[in-house]
C-alpha cells in the first residue's frame, strides 16, 4: 500500500469538531432580498441616513450585477450550483435585543457557545491578555477589554457601536479600500452587512493585547455578512487575529464579509485568521461558502500589513487578502496555510499591488489537499510604472496526501518597472518516501510521522502567528489531520 | 552472549536486480560486525533491507531478530523493537524541530516497552548528556531535523539519535562517509563508549580506517551479495594492505 | 451598445468570408470528409468568435484590437517573395505557395522510402486514412477560435509523413509564402510513425511590403518510440501579427522537443499544446523571445500529463526592450491517474527599459500525488555589479549590456539538439542585439 494511504483515507474522512447548533431565540429575518429588506436591516440596526443611502446604493448596484449571470464571479477554480439569493435570511440576531452593556446580559446559552468554542470571553478568563469581540450570527455579542483600551485611545468595538459613537471615522474610512463596487459580494456585503469589527489605534500607540474576534453563524438559512475595519494612525501597532466556526447543516450557508486595514506612514498591522467554518460532510453535503473580500491599504511610507490564515473550514474558501502598497517603503506579507480534505475547495491566494517605491512584498503559502478536494493558489503580484526598486518573493508549495485531490497554483506577475525584481517558486509533490521511512526507522508509526512532516510543511507559516493562535493552530491542524475527534 | 540477529541465505532484489544472493550472518550482544566491501557488493542493501525499507524485494531466506521474524515486522515496528540505523544519507526534515521529533521517537519507544513517556525537561536532559558524549553542537537541537546541517554534523547527529534511543542492535550504514579525521574520531569515540554487553553492532563501511578507532569482533567481506570471506580484526589491514580483488578473486575460484 | 456589438461581428466576418471564399475557391475533388471538417469549422468560429478582450486565456494580449487593422483579402499572382526559409543551413526545404506545394520552390534529397514531403490534398489519394484520423483531431476546432478560423478554409497544406523505424537525416524546413493579401492560413500536418526520427524547421514568409496576419496551425502526430523536434523560427519583422498553433501528441515512449525562437512581429502569439498521451514520454519546450519596439509577444504553453511515467521540461526567456511586452502563460496539467510525473518549468526575463513589460503566469493543476512539479518564473533587470564589472575592465556600456545578454540566452541556445540549428540562432541573436 502507498505511504499511508490508509490513514489519509482517514484523514480524509475525518469529521467536524464545532457542528453542534446551539438553542438560541433569535430574530431573523424572512428570506429573500430587496430594498425593503435592505432598509429593514438598516432600521434594525439604527443606522443614521448616510448609512441607509449607502447601503441602497450598494444594494442598487449589487441588484445590476445579479441580473448579469457574466458579473457573477467565475473565474476561481471552484464548482457549486448557482447561489439562490432569494434563498437566503440576510439578518439574524441572537434574541431580541441586539446590543450588550455586559456579559451579565447576555444570553448564557450564547456564553456556553463561546466556551465550547474554546473562546473566552469571561473578563477574569482573558488574563492571557487577548481583547475579544465575539459575532454570532450577525450581531456582535460581546466585546471585552474595552475600558483598558479606551485609557491609550484605543477604539475597539463591534461595527454598529463605531457607526454611533464614532461616524466620522466610519465615513472617512469604510469603503476607502475596498468599495462597495469592487465585486459581486462585495457589493452584497456593502448592502446588508449587519456587524462585525472595528478598530482604532491612535498615533504613536503600540496595542498592548492581541484583539481578537469571533464569528459564529449559528442560525439555519442565514447568511453572514460582518465587515472588519481597522484604521493603524501614524507610527502604531497592531495585531488582530480571527476565529471562525459554524454549525454543521445539510444547506449551505453564505459567509460574505469585507475586511479593510488603513495603515498610515510607519503603523503595522498584523492580521491572523484561523478558518474553521463547517466544511460539509464527507460526501460534501452542506457547508459554508466563504467569499471574503480582505484588502489592506499601507497608505503611509514604511507602512506595513501582514496577513496570516490557516484555512481548515468552508466547503468553498474563495478569500485573496491583499495589500495596496502605495506608501513608499511599505511592506505587505500573506502567509497562508490551506487544508482541504473530503469535497472542499478552496481557491485562496493574495494580490499584492505595488504602487510606491522601495515596495516589498513576500507571499508564502503552503497548500495540502486530501481526499477529493481542490486547493489551489491564485495570486497577482503586479509592480506598476512608478514602482521603482520594489521587490517580491513568492513561494507557493502543494502537498498532496491521496491520488483523488487536486493542488493548483495559477499565479499572475505582471511587472511594468524595469527595476522590479519578481521571484515566483513553486513546488507539487506528495510526502517524501524518504521522509517517512526516516522517521519510522525511529519508531514513530505511519500516522504519527504523516502528521509530523505536515506540520513540518507548515511550520514557517504557523511560527508567524501570535503565541496563542499559534497553539491553537497546531492542534487544529492536528485535528484535521486526526480524523478521530467529534 | 544471547543472539540478537540470525541471518539465514539472505537474497535481495531491487526493480528484479538480484543485489543479495544468498547472506548469512549472526550477531550476538556485545559484538560488533564490521561489514566491507567493495562499491555495489550490497552493503547498504543489506542496512535497508534490516531496516525495512520498500525499494528492495526479499526474494528469499530469514531472518531472525531477537526470536522473531525481522521481515514480517513494519518499519516502525523493527524501530520500536531496538532496530536502529544510522543512515548513510540522513533525511532532511524542514519545519519538524530536533526537540519534537526526538520526543515522538523516544516516547513511541519507551510506550513500547511499557515504559513512562519522558516529560521535556527529562529528556531535554537527556539530550544534552547524549549531545555531550558525541560532540554535537547543542545549537543543532534548535534547528530542523538535519536541515542545514554539515555532513559531518549530519553523521554526528545520526550516533546522538542512537545513544537518545539505546537500540538493541544498531547499524551503521557508512557512518565514516565524509568525515574528516576529527569528525571521524568523534564519531567513533561516541560509538565506543555506546558499544555495551546488551547491545550489538553492525558496521558497514568500505575503508579499514574507521576500524583504527572502533575495533571490530568480527570482520567481513561482502562481495556480490554474499559474505566471502570472515576474520578478526586483522582482516580488516589485509583488505587495506591488498584491496579487495584478492577476496573477490578466492571468491570466483570458489563457486558457492 | 448594438452598435459595439455590430462593429465585432464585422470583424469576424471580415476574416470569415476570406476563410469562405479561399475554401470555395479550392474546392474542387476535396473529400466529403475534408468538406464537413471546413463547414463545422465555420461554424464554430462564427459561434465562438474572436477572443474577448477579457478572456483568461487572451488577458494580456488585445487581439481583437491589433486583427482591427488588418483587412483581409485573398491572395493573388503567384510569386512568392524571394528569400524565404533559414539560410546557412544544411537542410530539405518543402515550400508552400498560397497554401499549395510548390516544387518548384522546394528542394529534396533522396527521401527514405515511404517518406512523403508534399501538399495535404494530393497525398489524401494514398493516406487518406491516416490524414482524416489526425487532421483537425489533434488540433480540434473547439480548442481556439484561431485553429476554427484555419480549418474553416482548409483545403491544402503541407502533409509530412515518416514512416515506422524511419529517421530523416537532415532537418526539413516547411516554409509557407503567400504572394499577397495580408491574410494567410499556413496548415500542416506531421505525422511520425512508431520509432521514426525527424527534425523539422517551420516558418512563414509574407511580401514585406505589405502588413499581414498569419494564423498557422501545425498539427504533429509522434508515434510510439519516435523522436521529433520541432523549430518555430520567426526573425524580426515589423507589421506582421501571428497567431501559432503547434498542436501535439505523444505515443509511448516518444520524445518531442519544441524549440521556439521569437524576434519579433507586431504581436507574436505561440500556443503550444502538448499532450502526452501514452507513459513514458519525455517532452521539451523551450523558447526565446527577443522583443523591441512596440512588439508583443505572448507565449502560451500547455503540457497535458494523461498518463503516468512521464517527464516535461520547459524554458521560457524573454528581452524585453524599449515599449515591447513579453507574456508567458505555461501550464502543467497532471491528470488523474498520471502518476509518477516529473515535470520542471521555469521562465525567466529581464526587462531593460521602464516601457517594456512583462506578465507571467506559471500555472500548475495536478490531480495526482506521486508527482514531481515545480515552476520557478523571476523578472528582473541585468546585474548592476555583473555591468560594473565588465565595464571595469573597459567594455562599453552597451557592449557590457549586449554581453549580458547574450550569455542570458544562450541557457536557450544550448539546449537545441541541433549544432547547426544552434549556430543560426546564436547569429539571430547577436544581430539583434547589435542592430
């Protein structure tokens, strides 16, 4: 028998940890889409006039792009029926009363959640030093650490409480880059969104805790639609990371957010996502799509973002988080880490567009595909006319562990300065024969040692996230390669 | 002197070429078996096909291990039971860290035995006395398994696995292969003071040199797949002093 | 909007209706099979059409745009222009008029017996099989709209055939000329029998006073065991867009090298499509593409792995000076199945001036797990130490920067097969570079 393909066949096969629903009233919205909808959310929400325009000019031009099945974005390497937008509630709120003063209000069946989900929300919980804000379906239910925040002007609440308390900042910065015109679920995203995060750091002001957020759909039939905004001032600094899970349900559910970094002249941002959406059952039955658009902007001069995912979850993940590099010396990074097993897919990469001079950017991902799933890498680097002296490193490896899977990398250089210097590398291959046989000569059994250059082949990409994520990371990823939980 | 490893006409074949032809060998604990011969006589053929590996057919004959037969074991398994081999080209493997591949190989043995799995600070410990006895630089425990490493240092860290795991029988598989004098002595002192009563060795290698530092029980001479000639210690000087076409010549005249 | 929609029609049928009428015109004693192939043709292209602007396979290359200037026209007389094929080379030449064998233009040693060197429609007499089980087969009309538009008006071309346990000893050069109309449609069809052996030189010749627009399909068919290496030489030429289709498959144990060296042309367009059939072959593409002006040229390159025990290498390098812009779209594509492939790519370029551009797209899609793939693409500029030093030893900056080059492409040049081959392209290239 081949290397292990017993146990990959397990692998493979193996089940999903968080598809247990909770029992929670909720206020959802009938399925289905239209003005009326769109100004129903808004209203729910309490949005201010300028909020409801824009949303109905979103809706306006989303509603022309579906009459076009040619705008209907196509072109990833993916296959799933036509999406029935009719189909699908675009609003579900945990009860209903959609804000929290304290976790004393909350729901504790909602709190129950969160532990399950190995989040801690509990205040006494977050000595580790992680400020969370948690989104069930589309509302956030709780943000923590805020107080301590607000003593070094840090702003760190869910969406809606930004567009009340601080409007003026929502206005100058969401959409600025990525408008809701950029794409199909953009747009969509722009019309209905419902929560999510938002984030301000003052000039000069390095964030003491990683800020984390949470997001969990748990209703059937709806859709999530957050959008994550984080603004890094002059000289500032910091890292926010992501989590997301998801019932397990025979449907498919529509997980269409808008993520948007502004990091001005010297701010670092350092985006970490872990994706654990429920991928579907093995035959590929039910499952999250995840059509996220995430997009940074190094606005100032030696501005920095980086972006690192570990993508485990969704039945389709159709995600390119990308960096703007218009400030002159700036830096962007993607690090990414895809697993996909049973019938996933996942088309996932990055663009990095250089604008600025002295412009460098590095692109590593690391693709692993078993079962019958599709991974593959897409990824643009383009240097423009005025880029002098910039610089990108891309290096894009696939593993594939079964002869039923696929691992493609379409990768896109488009280089219009002659001082550019662009080095792509790609490699495909399976797990080494030799590697194994090494380490079973020392005794570790076929699975152990499977598991063991697996996470070898991610490694670089793991040490990049923050500590905890990075523990987190691991096990996960071990889980996924386990097979045996749940 | 119990018998460790029984070798009865051993045959061997890789993509359907005959490499071993007909093998006997015997190893008690406490010997060391020195292994020569001349490039392509089935040295290392016979390392990997102790150790398991799926490139070489076994066209015919047994082998024993400890009372059990060797070739119904899994790779793992043989590993676990005290088979250890140094490797002639030691693997690579990026992002797997000295530390935590030391840990699963020690601990899927000593769960093995039966025995309690080492916490890190123990075996942490524990490496940095095997680290010592063989010279290994500490700082190579930092890095990846074998990535980046010299030859030599690659070699080194094949005999600190060996004392980390305290096989039953161990084979090192042209150990000496691109070690300068220094390195060479290292290495040899490492597996002297790991040559104990319990334990036995096989050595392959194709220069008498190494045997200055590590000196043998017993000395043969592979040639063609078949060990045509055995002796002592001074074997080993006559195969220096001559070569090897004397052997291979008795051999010939000598039909088996 | 119907307006927009009216003008591109134009521009199909423009190009259709000279398909039609070329097709009409020679029609005579052409087979029912041949007939049905052409009509199919047409119809396909009328439904597909020219590339749209925004299609994956056409992103960097406008051809709508740059086909806009040319109206086509038949080809009339039948002088073709003088000096056509490579020169400097020990080789047969098979040259084609309008389409049509002309002996009279071509020039052949004794051939091995069974060899056939001559037009498509009068071999159709004695391999009629064989030509309609490979003709537009191996390049089927659905694959591009180009190869529909060629076959839309096929009725000859070249018809190459060696046969089993056959080897050619010198190269062939295929050469097709038009006498005039800026619209040509080169065809042939190579067909290599098990373990046949055969080197072949293709290239086009138009009058060079005119614009014009070749849309030339090559269809080669490498038998079990058989060796064939194909040249694709296109010296620089302004006012001439091309459009190239190689399309071939491998037999068993075959070996096929396409070696395509580029100087030039308005838009060069290359699409190599290469699909290993059968295990064990091993398959070369290589290619050089030197461009200045406000040339474009876009190689394509597609190696489809079907069947397990194989191996691909490819090379791609390209100079991109003043306005010019380079493309490079190769794909490796591992079937199901094809297990044990090994399969290397690697394209490089150096961009010299802050006009010139260049897009590279290194694809791979691998559907099996016992497989070796990898693709390494960088664009950069010229060392500034490797210039510094040489101009410290007193080389001018151009010659420090010509000697750079050309040691850059000779990673080229060294892998072709061929010594004399060899010698013509270096010469190529350093006329290029000093011109």
């Amino acid at each position: 028998m081949n290397t292990g393909t017993q146990y990959l066949h397990e692998v493979a096969a193996s089940d999903y940890e968080h598809g247990w629903t909770s029992n929670i009233d909720a206020d959802t919205l009938p399925k289905g889409l239209n003005e009326d909808v769109v100004r129903l959310i808004a209203a729910k929400k309490g949005d201010p006039e300028w909020m409801v325009e824009r949303r109905l000019r979103a809706f306006r031009h989303w509603k022309k792009l579906s009459q076009n099945r040619d705008k209907y974005p196509r072109w990833a390497h993916i296959e799933y029926p036509a999406i029935d937008f009719q189909g699908i509630s675009y609003y579900s709120a945990p009860n209903s009363k959609p804000k929290y003063e304290s976790l004393d209000e909350v729901d504790p069946e909602l709190l129950r959640t969160f532990e399950a989900l190995g989040i801690p929300l509990q205040e006494r919980k977050m000595l580790a030093g992680v400020a969370v804000d948690a989104v069930m379906d589309s509302v956030s239910v709780a943000t923590t650490f805020k107080a301590e925040l607000s003593k070094l002007g840090i702003i760190f609440c869910s969406f809606s409480e930004a567009v009340e308390k601080h409007p003026e900042l929502v206005r100058k910065y969401m959409g600025s880059v990525v408008p809701h015109t950029d794409n199909f679920y953009a747009s969509l995203n722009a019309a209905v969104f419902s929560d999510g995060s938002f984030c301000y750091v003052p000039a000069g002001v390095r964030c003491p805790m990683e800020l984390s957020t949470y997001f969990r759909i748990n209703q059937a039939g709806t859709g999530q639609f957050e959008r994550t905004l984080i603004i890094a001032e002059e000289g500032s600094y910091v890292s926010y990371l992501e989590g997301c899970t998801a019932p397990q349900r025979d449907e498919n559910q529509l997980h269409a957010a808008v993520v948007e970094i502004i990091a001005a002249k010297d701010a670092e941002v350092k985006y970490s996502t872990i994706q654990n959406w429920y991928p579907g059952d093995r035959d590929g039955k039910g499952g999250v799509y995840n059509f996220v658009t995430k997009r940074g902007l190094c606005a100032g001069s030696g501005s920095k973002i980086s972006w690192t995912q570990l993508e485990t979850g969704s039945s389709i993940t159709w995600k390119y988080p990308s960096v703007l590099l218009k400030g002159d010396n700036s830096i962007g990074e993607f690090y990414s880490v895809a697993f996909t097993k049973n019938r996933q897919q996942a088309d996932t990469g990055t663009k990095m567009i250089h604008i600025g001079r002295n412009t460098s950017s590095t692109i590593i991902s690391k693709g692993i595909s078993a079962g019958r799933s599709n991974n593959s890498y897409r990824g643009l680097v383009k240097i423009g006319r005025k880029a002098e002296n910039a610089r990108n490193f891309s290096q894009c490896d696939s593993m594939l562990l079964g002869d039923r899977c696929g691992a493609h990398t379409f990768p896109y250089l488009e280089v219009n300065h002659p001082t550019a210097r662009v080095e792509h590398e790609a490699t495909t291959s399976k797990l080494g024969e030799d590697q194994m046989f090494y380490c079973q000569q020392r005794g570790l059994s076929e699975q152990d040692a499977i598991k063991l250059l697996v996470s070898g082949f991610c490694q670089e990409i793991l040490a990049k996230l923050p500590m905890e994520f990075a523990v987190e990371a691991r096990k996960l990823l071990a889980i996924e390669l386990e097979g045996s939980v749940g | 002197m119990k018998p460790i490893l029984e070798i009865q006409n051993l045959r061997a074949s890789a993509n359907g070429t005959p490499i071993l032809r007909g093998l006997d060998l015997s190893v008690r604990t406490g010997e060391l078996h020195a292994i020569m011969g001349p490039n392509g006589s089935g040295k290392s053929t016979l390392a990997s096909v102790l150790a398991g590996r799926d490139d070489y057919d076994v066209d015919g004959g047994a082998v024993s291990y400890k009372g059990e037969d060797l070739l119904e074991m899994d790779v793992d398994e043989r590993a676990r039971e005290g088979l250890f081999l140094a490797f002639q080209y030691p693997v690579e493997l990026p992002g797997v860290s000295m530390m935590n591949f030391l840990k699963q190989a020690v601990n899927s043995i000593r769960e093995h035995r039966g025995e309690e799995a080492l916490n890190a600070a123990a075996l942490l410990k524990r490496a940095r006395d095997k680290a010592a006895l063989i010279g290994l630089d500490t700082r190579l425990k930092q890095r990846s398994v074998n990535e980046g490493f010299s030859g030599g240092e690659k070699k080194r860290n094949e005999i600190f696995q060996l004392a980390m795991l305290e096989p039953t029988m161990a084979i090192l598989d042209e150990t000496d292969s691109g070690l300068d004098i220094d390195a060479l002595k290292t290495v040899a002192e490492g597996v002297n003071a790991l040559r104990t009563d319990d334990r036995g060795f096989i050595v392959i290698t194709h220069y008498q040199r190494l045997l200055n530092y590590i000196i043998p029980n017993f000395v043969h001479v592979l040639v063609n797949g078949r060990i045509v000639k055995s002796g002592g210690k001074e074997l080993a000087l006559e195969l220096e002093a001559r070569g090897y076409d004397w052997v291979r010549d008795e051999s010939d005249a000598v039909p088996a | 909007m119907e307006r927009a929609m009216r003008r591109t029609d134009r521009l199909e049928e423009r190009f259709l209706a000279v398909a039609r009428s070329v097709a009409n015109l020679r029609a005579n004693g052409v087979t029912s099979a041949l007939a049905k192939l052409r009509h199919d043709a047409q119809d396909s292209f009328a439904s597909m059409g020219f590339p749209k602007p925004r299609s994956e396979a056409w992103k960097y290359t406008n051809i709508r745009s740059a086909l806009r200037k040319y109206f086509p026209t038949e080809p009339v007389g039948s002088t073709p222009p003088a000096g056509y094929g490579m020169h400097g080379l020990n080789t047969d030449i098979a040259a084609f008029v309008n389409g049509r064998y002309s002996a009279a233009h071509s020039r052949n040693g004794p051939l091995p017996k069974g060899t056939i060197v001559g037009g498509l429609q009068a071999a159709l007499g004695s391999h009629k099989e064989s030509i309609l089980h490979h003709l537009g087969r191996l390049a089927p009309i659905s694959s591009c709209p180009f190869v529909a538009l060629n076959t839309a008006a096929l009725s000859d071309g070249a018809f190459i055939f060696v046969p089993e346990n056959t080897r050619l000893e010198r190269p062939l050069q295929v050469v097709h000329m038009v006498t005039s109309g800026v619209f040509f449609q080169p065809r042939t069809l190579l067909i290599a029998e098990a373990d046949a052996s055969v080197e072949v030189i293709l290239s086009i010749s138009t009058p060079p006073s005119e614009a014009a627009f070749a849309n030339t399909v090559t269809e080669v068919s490498v038998g079990p065991g058989a060796d064939v290496n194909a040249y694709t030489i296109q010296p620089e030429r302004d006012r001439l867009t091309t459009v190239t289709a190689l399309n071939v498959h491998q037999g068993t144990g075959s070996r096929f090298g396409s070696y395509t060296a580029t100087f030039g042309g308005e838009v060069a367009r290359n699409n190599l499509t290469i699909t290993a059939d059968a295990a064990h072959c091993d398959t070369f593409l290589n290619g050089l593409f030197l461009a200045r002006g406000n040339s474009h040229i876009d190689n394509h390159t597609l190696v489809d792995h079907a069947m397990p025990d194989c191996e691909s290498s490819e090379l791609y390098k390209g100079i991109l000076d003043e306005q010019s812009t380079g493309v490079f779209n190769g794909k490796v594509m591992v079937r199901q199945d094809a297990q044990r492939i090994n399969a290397y790519q690697s394209s490089k370029a150096v961009v010299l001036t802050h006009d010139a551009r260049m897009f590279a797209k290194p694809e791979l899609e691998i559907y099996a797990d016992d497989v070796k793939c990898s693709h390494g693409a960088t664009t950069g500029q010229l060392e500034k130490e490797a210039l510094f030093y040489l101009r410290s030893r007193g080389l001018s900056e151009k010659q420090a920067r010509d000697l750079l080059l050309e040691a850059f492409a000779r990673e080229f040049t060294e892998g072709l097969p061929n010594g004399e081959i060899k010698h013509l392209v270096e010469q190529l290239i350093s006329g290029w570079l000093t011109r």
